[in-house]
C-alpha cells in the first residue's frame, strides 16, 4: 500500500511538472469569464471588482501558507491514527 501511495505522488509530481508544456498560447478562461460573466450580461448587470481582490499582494500567498500550517499540524498530530501504530511483535525485535 505504501509503495503504490509513493508511485502514485511521484506520476501526479511528474504529471504536474509536465503540464505547463502543453498550455494553449491564449490561455484557459475561467469560470468567472465563460459563465458568470455570460450570464451577468444577460441579466444586465456589469461586473465588478470581488471584495477581497486576491490578485494583487500576497493575500492568496498568506491563505495557502496558512491552510498548509494547518494541515500540517493536523497531519502531524493525527500521525499514528492515519498511518496505524507499529505491532508489539516488531517492537521487540
């Protein structure tokens, strides 16, 4: 089970890494542009700037160190119980 875990991050890190090289020139739009945007004009209103602008600063920088830390704390706290606890019988060994 551990070796199929290690295989399987080790093709997504290598799936990811590779991506970029097969981006299109133009870009992908996002939801935001193709959907709501779409249906906002439809409806006759005109977009606006969101009320937390991540775009600009190191707001969604500081959101993802943040949830990370936690993650890690959890993870690391959660340690045994996700990864089972060793047998006495290999203990004494």
């Amino acid at each position: 089970m551990r070796n199929l875990l290690i295989v399987l991050v080790v093709l997504m890190a290598a799936l990811f890494s590779l991506s970029g090289k097969w981006q299109f020139q133009n870009g992908w739009d996002g939801v935001d542009k193709t959907v709501v945007e779409k249906f906002a004009k439809e409806a006759g209103r005109a977009p606006r700037d969101p009320y937390i602008n991540t775009e600009r600063g190191d707001l969604l920088l500081f959101v993802f160190t943040l949830a990370g830390t936690i993650g890690g704390f959890v993870g690391g706290y959660l340690f045994r119980d996700i990864f089972g606890r060793k047998s006495v019988r290999s203990a004494d060994r």
